[in-house]
C-alpha cells in the first residue's frame, strides 16, 4: 500500500537522521577536544603540539561539515505537503491501527477518543485537545494518543 510506504519511509528517514546525528555528536566532541589541545598548547608555548592540533581540529571540523551535508541530504521532504494531503493522516491511522489506539477521521479531524487532533500543516504542527504539538513523528503521536486513551479518566461518576 502506499499509505505504509509514505510511513516507512518517514520513520526510515527519520531513524536514518538520528543516526547520521549521533555521528555528528561524536565529531563535535572530537573536535572540542582537538581545541582544548590548541588551547593547552598556546598557554605553554608547545609549538609542536600546537601544529598538530591545529591539523586535528581542522580535520574535525571537516568530517563535520561533510557529516552535515550528508544529513542536510538525508532531508529531503516537503513537509507542507505532507501534512496537506491526506498521507499523514493515512500514515496516522495504519499505525494507530497496528498500535491498537482507536483513531478515526471524521471531517479532516481525527478522533482519538477522548482527544482530537487537527492538523495544521503550515504551522508544522498537530494541536491534540488545542495543545500545540511540533513533534510530529508518527509513532510518537500515536503513543501519545494510546497513553490519552489508556489513562485513567479524572472525574468519576457520582
């Protein structure tokens, strides 16, 4: 079906960009030390030292510039498009149903019981219950919306 393809491939990449990031992370760290190097060479005047960790730094500060451009790559997606058409929606309910979270659509808005959810595609966003939500990776949502639905009620009947 192309509704779960659309939402393997948004999962995918995102799980792909997390990854490429995890990278960066370790780049930067190995950076930051190649500068308290720079910074612990120049106080003692080791110009020996320094030479080679103004090498180390710069070979840092590339492998992250490539690394950003290989993620910056990994993005590309019309996230306005998305979010107007029906595929997020779609992507929403075939793993709302895989997840077991009652979820339907009912006029462009879907009907979490007890929550709704509208989107709002401009603003990247989805409002659930009027609260403003920007972190709009399906499965998150979809845990989200299955925590609203198992949680106990707060009124009890009398």
């Amino acid at each position: 079906m192309i509704e779960e393809k659309s939402q393997r491939d948004l999962e995918h990449t995102l799980t792909k960009i997390e990854r490429e990031s995890e990278l960066l992370v370790k780049t930067v760290m190995d950076a930051a030390a190649a500068v308290k190097k720079i910074r612990t060479a120049a106080n003692v005047g080791d110009f020996q030292k320094l030479r080679v960790a103004l090498g180390e730094a710069n070979e840092a500060a590339s492998r992250l510039q490539k690394g950003l451009d290989v993620t910056n790559q990994s993005w590309e997606f019309d996230e306005v498009a998305y979010l107007s058409g029906t595929e997020f929606q779609q992507d929403l309910l075939a793993m709302a149903e895989q997840a077991g979270v009652d979820l339907i659509e009912h006029e462009g808005t879907l009907c979490a019981y007890p929550a709704l959810v509208r989107v709002h595609p401009h603003d990247r966003a989805v409002t659930i219950d009027r609260v403003r939500e920007t972190r709009l990776r399906p499965s998150l949502l979809i845990k989200r919306l299955k925590d609203l639905q198992t949680r106990p009620y707060r009124f009890k009947p009398h």
